[in-house]
C-alpha cells in the first residue's frame, strides 16, 4: 500500500555485515537485534535511557547525522544551501516514518498468535523490520529470548500489496525459516514527490510455556537520504546514500512496546 503525503542500514554484525546499506544485510539473514545497527542514529533519546546522557547524545539524529552533513567531506560538493535542502527532506522523511505493531493483549500458554507490523517511511530501497522485547537499543533481544518461537515464514507485504519471499528464500537450504527479523523491498520514499510507502508483516508466534507478562517490540529500521536526490552517489552502479555506509543516515524506531498476558 502506498500513501502520498503533504511534502515539504544495521552496519557490523559480526565483523561481516552492512545494514546501513539501504539494499539491507548482503550476507546475514538471520535474528537481528537493534545494537548491531551502530551506524544508524536513533530516533529517540528514550531507547538509549541506561545510558550517560552523553553517550546517549551522540546516537542521536542531529548529531550522529545532521552534524555530518554540514560539516563532513563527503559533502563537500554541495553548497551550504544544498546541505540545507537536504538536510530538510532528511527531516521529512523521519517526519513520515513510523512503525505500529497489532498483537493480542492475552494468550494461552504454548498457544499461537499472530503479530502484525505495518511500517510507513524510510527511503528504501529495503527496511528492516525485527520483533524484540524491549525498546532499549543496546539491550533489546530478539523476542524468541524470552520463550517465543517464531512458526514458519513471516508473511511480508511490500508497497505494492503483494507478497515477498525473497528474503527467507535467502536462506540456506533445510533451514529453519521461522525469522524474527524481515527484510522488505521496493520501498521508494520521496521528499520532493511526498510519497511514503507502507509494509504490513505478519508473525505466528508460540506463546511461551511459562505464564507471566511479557513484551513484544517492532525494531524499524529505514534510511533517509536516499529520499532526495541530492543524498544520492552511485557507488558500484548503485544508488547509496552521499554519506556512506556509515554516515548516520540509517534510522531505528522502536514501535509502542506491546505487552501479552500469558495464562
């Protein structure tokens, strides 16, 4: 489903893998948790609570991002307005994006539920979307840690309305597809058209044997400056964002935490 609005990627996991690549991980398909997206800023000071405020402020978009564009290198061929213009659709687009995760509030024990994640946002051309169970950034585990077991394949929605499988048929043969995170393609955000793309992905989760209260999280992630063209090189005959894999340009949002009653 696509919205038009008014106008105005992970990076080292495991030495190996870079999400702040708006194409998603090249090699890594698996459970992921929001502490290996060191190159992303955060779209909020709460995710990073248990830290010195600090350590904390340099996660932040303006200064892991915004700072950058108008002070770094590899920005040196835009002028001071340009930085400013892209700066602005840079706004934009955090403006628009967002993340809402639809779950059952109660649940029997070793039952099944299903949990749906609908992202708005991000420049594409891939998000990322992964359910753990806090909103702390370098604490969040994926949501199997706490006695959840993902059933089968999640059930992907690009822009379009139509299914996806290309990311769990990235999976190595005879392996378990049952994935906490999911890659999502054809995401196309636009400042300068006002266009917003909307995923929707759905879980099967088993409920843990355990009964208790717990918390389901959606973990967004999403870029930013490939949503004007000015935030756009052509590296290797791709499109990336001007400021690189590690330029801060990749965003995590955290949905609403959702908490299940298990009985």
């Amino acid at each position: 489903m696509r919205i038009i609005a008014p106008l105005l990627s992970l990076t080292i996991l495991a030495a190996a893998t870079a999400l702040a690549d708006p194409y998603g991980p090249p090699h890594a398909v698996t459970d992921m948790a929001p502490f290996c997206a060191s190159c992303h800023a955060s779209t909020s000071l709460d995710q990073m609570r248990e830290l010195p405020p600090d350590v904390a402020a340099r996660e932040t978009i303006d200064s892991k991002h915004l700072n950058r564009i108008r002070t770094d290198p590899a920005y040196k061929d835009l002028s001071p307005q340009d930085r400013d213009m892209l700066s602005a659709a840079v706004k934009w687009v955090d403006q628009y994006a967002s993340v809402k995760i639809i779950s059952p509030t109660q649940a029997r024990r070793n039952s099944r539920i299903d949990v749906t994640v609908v992202t708005k946002g991000g420049a594409g051309p891939v998000v990322g979307v992964s359910l753990v169970d806090s909103t702390l950034r370098f604490q969040a585990r994926p949501v199997t840690s706490s006695g959840f077991k993902v059933v089968g394949p999640a059930l992907v929605y690009g822009p379009n309305g139509k299914p996806q499988a290309q990311w769990t048929e990235r999976r190595y043969r005879g392996s378990d597809l049952g994935l906490t995170t999911v890659m999502i393609e054809g995401v196309q955000g636009d400042a300068l058209a006002g266009r917003v793309d909307e995923t929707r992905t759905t879980w099967v989760l088993r409920v843990p044997p355990e009964p208790g209260s717990y918390t389901i999280v959606a973990a967004f992630f999403y870029g930013t400056e490939k949503g004007q063209p000015m935030g756009t090189i052509i590296s290797n005959g791709l499109a990336g964002p001007r400021g690189g894999a590690s330029g801060g340009s990749g965003r995590i949002m955290f949905s609403e935490p959702m908490k299940i009653s298990v009985k």
